[in-house]
C-alpha cells in the first residue's frame, strides 16, 4: 500500500520507487499531472530510444478491451529496456477490470501511468492503487498562492523583466488553476512586455487568456450555452480558415472535463465562483460570466456524458482523419442541443 502526500510527490519522483509498476497521477491541476507524468515517464525510459517502448491509451480503449492492458504490459521490449504505457482517462467508464491482472501480478519490463482527474477517496480506481503494493497513488493539487508567485518570479527574472504590484495582483487573479497553462500565460507575458522593462496592468489587460484561443473558446461557449446558430457559423468559418478539428475537439473536452469538476463541487455547496476557482484550467475574466451560465444550464450527469462524447469522437477524428471536421462538428452541435434543451 502507498499513498504519498501532496507535499512529497516532487521529492518521490526524484526517487520512484521501481517497485511500484503502477503509478496513477491524479486531482484537478491538469497541467501538473500533464508534467509529472512527462517527467516520469523520461525518468523511467533514460535514453531508450525506442519507438515502441513508450504507449499512449485513452481509458475508453481499455474499458472496451480489458485484456489489452496485461497484453500490452507484458510485451517483452524488442530491444530490451522497460516500457511506459499511459493511460488517460475519460469519461465514467471503469477500467478496473484490465487493471486488476497488472496489480495482483506486476509486470517486469512495464511500468503504467494512469493520469485522472480528481478522485474522490472512495473512487474505485484510487482505492485500488492504494491498496495495491505494486502501485502508488500521486495527487495533483492547484496551485497555491505561493507557488504562484513562484512562477511569476521565475519566469520575470529569466526574462529580465520587473512586474509592478497591481500588475502581479491582477495576474495572481487570473492564474491558479493549472500550473502548466500559468507558467504558459507568465511566458507569453514576458514576451509581450519584453521590451517595456516592467510588466504593467495594461499588458495584463491586453495578454493573459487572449490571443489564438479566443475563438476556440466561442466555439466552446456556444455548444456549452446551446447557442446552435452561433456555433454552426462558428464551426464553419474555423473549420475553413484551416483549423486543426482535433484542436477544437481537445479543447472542448478539456472544457466540459472543467464544467463536470465544478457541477460535481456545486453538489456539495460549492458557490458556482468558488467553484471555477477551485476547478479550473483558468479561464479568462472577461469569460467567467459566460462559464457561470454554463453552470447553470449543465450537471454531473449531462456533463459527464459529453466528456463520453467527445472523447469518442476524437479517437473517431484521429481513426478516420479525412472525416474529422464532420466527426468533431456534430458531437459539438449534439452537445448545443442538449444545452438548449437544459435551459
């Protein structure tokens, strides 16, 4: 059985312990699970060069094949060396089936690192990981305040850069809920301002949150707001400037994964402020208005079963690439209906 605290995930991942062939990463800050994962799965291949002896799955793949998982763990590596296999989860379907084999009889040459969102304790997946001694359980929590500023400082001093204290108070105000999208923000900052010498509230006003995503994020508020029309005229002028369909769909995924966190934080008397403070990624302040009303019109349920939906259509979208825009475009026009039909 191994449970480590928050506090002692960094210094565990300085030293993983190589029995534990099973590591799940879980809790709300994506972003943080994203680099932990990436980092220990670099710690654990060295300078294996491999191709085949790193493995990406999505939960659904597993759920639907519970064999795969020990078949794939228990390859032997062509070329010697240990394997990683990682497993993103999505949606609510349960994985513990395939997981079962690979915890009561760890593979050798494997380790598999299962990255989820925020686990409750009583979560079977978690419970099992725990319980397991081939297995360690690695929570990811939002950042703090302090942290924070640590970004902040960080990456200002790597970019020669002062920044005003009104201008860090209304940063810290937009940053917290992912640590991968806030040092990402702190750096598209500099690079605006690197030339200014101190970073001021105007560049804050002009920068953070805006830029390319601007208009992915209308898309994703006009199917989380069942705005149908405005999101069909939407998809289309995206979709004919040349846009990824992909992008528009992991985006929309990340989105409702956020809107599932918060309606589930909401059921246990939450603020829907409070929320979406706490849940995250972040979302920009002259967007926050229009999240609120997505948190009116969706629940757990609901929102669950679009997270399903879109995590279908772009394991569909990346199978059957030349029917991509069409594949993404409709799960975002059946996930509108539904809003429009919840208002």
């Amino acid at each position: 059985m191994a449970e480590i605290k928050a506090n002692m995930v960094d210094r565990y991942l300085q030293r993983p312990n190589p029995e534990h062939r099973t590591i799940l990463i879980y809790g709300q800050d994506t972003g943080l699970i994203t680099e932990r994962a990436k980092r220990l799965a670099e710690q654990i291949l060295k300078d294996n060069s491999d191709p085949f002896a790193a493995l990406r799955l999505d939960s659904s793949e597993i759920a639907s094949d519970p064999l795969r998982l020990a078949d794939e763990a228990n390859t032997i590596p062509l070329f010697g060396g240990n394997r990683v296999i990682t497993i993103q989860m999505t949606g609510n379907k349960s994985i513990q089936p395939a997981l079962d084999p690979v915890l009561s009889s760890p593979p050798d040459d494997a380790f598999i690192i299962i990255k989820a969102g925020d686990l409750k304790k009583t979560a079977a997946l978690r419970k099992s990981i725990e319980k397991a001694h081939s297995a360690v359980a690695l929570p990811c929590y939002v950042d703090a305040r302090e942290a924070l500023n640590g970004i902040i400082d960080e990456e200002t001093t790597l970019a020669g850069l002062s920044i005003s204290n009104e201008a860090r108070t209304m940063l810290l105000e937009n940053l917290g809920a992912n640590r991968m999208a806030s040092r990402a923000e702190v750096q598209k900052l500099c690079l605006y301002a690197m030339h200014e010498g101190q970073i001021t509230e105007k560049d804050i006003e002009d920068i953070v949150g805006d830029a390319s995503s601007h208009q992915i994020d209308m898309i994703i508020d006009s199917a989380a707001l069942g705005k149908i029309d405005d999101l069909d005229r939407q998809l289309e002028q995206m979709m004919g400037a040349g846009q990824n369909p992909s992008v528009i769909g992991s985006a929309s995924l990340r989105h409702f994964q956020m809107l599932e966190r918060c309606v589930s934080l909401m059921d246990k008397g939450m603020s829907p402020q409070s929320a979406l403070d706490k849940a995250g990624p972040m979302v920009h302040f002259k967007r926050k208005a229009r999240v609120q009303s997505q948190l009116r019109i969706w629940n757990s349920k609901k929102a669950s079963r679009a997270c399903e939906l879109l995590a279908q259509s772009l394991l569909n979208s990346r199978k059957h690439y030349g029917l991509a825009q069409t594949i993404i475009s409709e799960t975002l026009l059946m996930i509108a209906a539904t809003a429009q039909r919840s208002k």
